[in-house]
C-alpha cells in the first residue's frame, strides 16, 4: 500500500530507506493541530499570527506568499483533508493525540518504521500542496478534484 502513495507522489519522493520527516512542515502541523483543536484559535485570545511566529524561513516564506496567516492554516487544512483515509489516520495520530512514535504506530497496528515513512509521505505531499496547490499533487488530487465536483454540483441544484 505504501508503494501505491509513493508512486501518486511521483520520483521526488524519499526511499523507504531514507525517509525522513521535512522538520518545517512537522512543525506546521504540530501548529495546525493547535489551531484546528482551538477552532482557528478565535475567541481564544491568541490569533493564528502568534501561533505561526517561528524561525523556520519556509514557514515565513508559505505566509508571504499568502493574503494572511490564516490563509496558511486554511490551505494545509484543504491539504489534509485530500489525504488518502490512511494517512489522515497517521495525521491524526501523530498530531492530534499524545504518546511516543512507537505507541502511535501500535495505535495504527503498523511498525515505527512503516508509520514514519507515511509521516514522510505525507510531508512531502503537504510541502508540494504548499508550494503549488492539492490540484497538483497527484496523491491529494482524487479528494480534491471531489470535493470540487461537489461543489459544483451543489451550485448547479441550488440555481
């Protein structure tokens, strides 16, 4: 199964040997989970400007290249939420619940080894979603090009 994600991601992905989480996109989701638990921080007396305060120069760069911080939460949401299920639920794990890599991976009835090499699968896709949009990552695109038709769908019965 984790060849089927490799490939969707295409030849820049990291081999099963070599596979190593991307530190600014862990720290972005670590802050993603803070502020998707606080519904976007409103109301909760710190804004998502603060919650992104940090010295990793492409998490500045991600927010430079967007209207306001809020922008950066709201698109690596959509990011996520295009994930194939398996790897929402490594997402999900790994962020939004507390423990050691090796109880999260037993939580998921898979290997450290297995659930780290997801976490770097699904870095690698959320960086190029950053940099590019979901529509142009292959592993995000059957969700996102869903959720769109979706959309439209709706749009067409409501008019």
């Amino acid at each position: 199964m984790e060849l089927g994600f490799e490939k969707k991601l295409g030849s820049d992905v990291v081999s099963s040997q070599s596979a190593k989480m991307i530190p600014w996109v862990d720290k972005l989701m670590e802050k993603w989970a803070r502020w998707k638990s606080a519904n976007g921080w409103h109301g909760g007396g710190c804004g998502v400007s603060s919650l992104l305060l940090t010295e990793h120069r492409e998490i500045d760069r991600a927010i430079s290249q967007r209207d306001s911080p809020d922008d950066v939460m709201l698109d690596l949401d959509a990011a996520i939420v295009c994930l194939p299920d398996e790897l929402i639920r490594v997402v999900q794990e790994r962020y939004e619940r507390g423990g050691l890599m090796e109880q999260k991976a037993v939580a998921l009835g898979m290997s450290r080894v297995t659930f780290q090499r997801r976490l770097s699968t699904i870095h690698l896709a959320i960086q190029q979603a950053l940099d590019s949009g979901p529509d142009k990552v292959p592993l995000l695109q059957v969700k996102w090009f869903a959720a769109r038709s979706a959309v439209a769908k709706q749009k067409r019965l409501a008019a």
